[in-house]
C-alpha cells in the first residue's frame, strides 16, 4: 500500500504522468484526441436509460464479426 500511495503522490491526477517529468520546464504538444469506439457504442446505449440506481450497472460491449 506504500508503494501506491507513493506512486500516486508522484503521479499528475489531470494528465496521470509523472510530476518529475510533467513539472520540468520542457516543451508539451498536444495531441488530437482518439475516439474509444467501444466507448462510444457503450455511451450510446446508454443515453436515454433512466435505470433505478444506475451507479450500479456494469455496461458492456462486444465486437462485431
């Protein structure tokens, strides 16, 4: 449990990279973003489901083919 605390202490919870690297005065580009399109059907599927304590549910997806 040490080792994970440390490990986050160290960690940026905006970016999830390492603060000794991400605080160093060296130059960021960002890059475009990627769409998840697992992510995107689950999202979907959701939309519209007004389910009692939704918090608990697991949503999933599978591949097609």
């Amino acid at each position: 449990m040490l080792a994970l605390a440390e490990y986050r202490a160290g960690t940026c919870q905006g970016c999830g990279g390492r603060l000794e690297e991400t605080t160093s005065h060296e130059t960021w580009d960002a890059l475009p973003p990627l769409r998840c399109h697992k992510c995107t059907v689950i999202g979907i599927a959701q939309d519209g489901h007004d389910h009692k304590h939704a918090a608990a549910l697991r949503w999933g997806a599978v591949r097609r083919g």
